[in-house]
C-alpha cells in the first residue's frame, strides 16, 4: 500500500544496518540520557515534552511509546499525563528489561512488548494516542511504519514523531549533516572516554541518511494522518509532528 501513497518512497535502513543500530543502542543504554541531551544541546527533551503537551492525553487513556529504549519519554508520560495503560514497544529485549528496571516504580500500568516497528502486534484503533521518539528513523521501512501507526491508532487520537530533522532548505540540511556526521560523535566521545570503549553514537550516521528530509516526512504523515502539525527546533535539526485523524 505504501509505495501506491504520494509523496512516500523507500526510505528507512537495511535489514543489516538496523541490526548494527539497535546493538549501538543497547550498548550506549548507561550513558544513553546523560550523551543524547549533551549532543541535542538539551533540546531532545525539550521536545519529548513539547510532543507530551501537543497530545492533550486524558487521564486513563491508551498510549504506545514505540521505541521505548531505557523509557526516557515514558517516565515523562507516566509523570505528567497519568495514562490508564502504558505500552512500551522495542525490537531489543535488552531494551525492554532497562526500561522494566528503570520504570519499576511506576509499573502498575506499564506493559512491555517486542516487536517491529512495520509489523505493529496490536488489534486497530487501540491506541488512544502514540508517541515515538528518536525512533523512526530506525525503521527498515518509514512509510510503512506510519502505516501502522495509523492503524493502531484510535480514530479520534494522534501521533507524534520526535526525532532529529533533515532541513529542507540545503544551507541548514549542510550544517545539520555536518554536525551529525563529524561534531556529534566528537561531543559523544569526549563524554564517555574512560567510561566506555568504541563509540555507538556514530551509528546515528546512518539512520540520517536514511531520513526524507521535513517536509517530505510531513506529506508521508499527511498520507495517513489528514491534520498534521509540525514544529522546528535547532533550526530544524530536530522535529516533532503530530499526526491527527480528526481535527479535534
């Protein structure tokens, strides 16, 4: 269905290099909060709370966080919105058992499930609201995965999609792309040296290549989600969208 949908392409990593991605992710779980908000310059949870906002979550609504990792953005969930159920979703296992660790005292309404992202294991319209964060771009396959965001999705909920941007506009794109692929892993070093060997964060490389640049990645939402917001942040280097079925 995807590849008939305006504006989608084959965007998302190789079946080889998502394995090699979720690997430096569960390596980098012990520094995984402290680097990522060091290299976002404390915008990435700036912008998971901004997506948390734009939701509107009702006290004892039905959230999916996909792509849970140690459950950074599931903690802010769990603070501030109070859902009845809390289902966080990982392809790693290593993934799921940190954010069980992590979120023990606020698992009484927190279920944990493996999966892929394009082959989402839930009934349709269960989802009062879904939230995925620094993830996406992760996907083997991006347009089907909102696919399948869309499908669990209840019919008057949303979708937010936080991540890193890819600008539009090719001065901002160059700089982004420079950041990404020669500052960051420099920044990322420099706070684990001593700590830890190698350095996983280099594997962000690859998924932003992968990435449709913004705009491309808002008519993908559009093909699924009619009402789509979308705010910048670090000059479009990093992103959050809303997709909603309704205009409510």
């Amino acid at each position: 269905m995807a590849a008939s949908r305006s504006g989608e392409s084959s965007a998302g990593l190789s079946p080889e290099t998502s394995k090699k991605v979720v690997a430096a992710i569960e390596e980098s779980i012990p520094f995984y909060d402290q680097v990522n908000n060091l290299i976002s310059f404390r915008r990435a949870q700036l912008a998971r709370g901004f997506a948390i906002q734009m939701l509107q979550l009702g006290r004892g609504s039905v959230v999916l966080d996909a792509g849970i990792g140690p459950g950074t953005t599931s903690r802010l969930l769990m603070e501030s919105a109070k859902p009845g159920l809390l289902v966080g979703f990982d392809a790693s296992w290593k993934q799921l058992e940190t954010a069980k660790s992590n979120l023990s005292a606020l698992a009484s309404s927190l279920q944990l499930v493996r999966g892929s992202f394009e082959f989402l294991p839930f009934r349709d319209n269960v989802f009062d609201a879904i939230i995925t964060c620094y993830a996406l771009r992760d996907s083997v396959d991006i347009p089907k995965a909102i696919g399948e965001y869309h499908r669990v999705c209840s019919e008057s909920g949303a979708f937010a999609d936080v991540d890193l941007g890819k600008p539009d506009n090719l001065l901002k794109r160059a700089g982004s792309m420079f950041y990404i692929r020669y500052l960051m892993p420099l920044i990322a070093k420099a706070a684990i040296i001593g700590k830890m060997k190698g350095n996983p964060w280099r594997m962000i490389i690859p998924t932003y290549k992968s990435l449709p640049t913004n705009n491309s990645l808002v008519l993908q939402m559009k093909n699924y989600f009619p009402y789509v917001e979308f705010k910048e942040f670090l000059m479009g280097g990093i992103v959050v969208m809303i997709g909603r079925r309704t205009s409510g």
